[in-house]
C-alpha cells in the first residue's frame, strides 16, 4: 500500500490515528513508571 496513492483526507485520518496510539503508549509508560517509582 503506497500512502503517496492515498487522499490527503485518509493520510490526516492515518496520521491522527497514529498520533492517538503513540500518545497511549507514552501515557502508559509513564504511569508505570510514575508507579514503580511511587511504590519503591
């Protein structure tokens, strides 16, 4: 699947998507840390 193919409209959609799962990731990951820190 080539994203140059795409409309502008499905690659912000895409973009958005995986802008969304990386800001989970990161929030994720810091929670746990935050509480390995919190319960040493």
């Amino acid at each position: 699947m080539e994203i140059c193919f795409l409309s502008t409209e499905k690659k912000f959609q895409i973009f958005l998507i995986t802008c969304l799962a990386v800001w989970e990731m990161i929030s994720m990951i810091s929670f746990i840390i935050v509480n390995n820190l919190h319960y040493k």
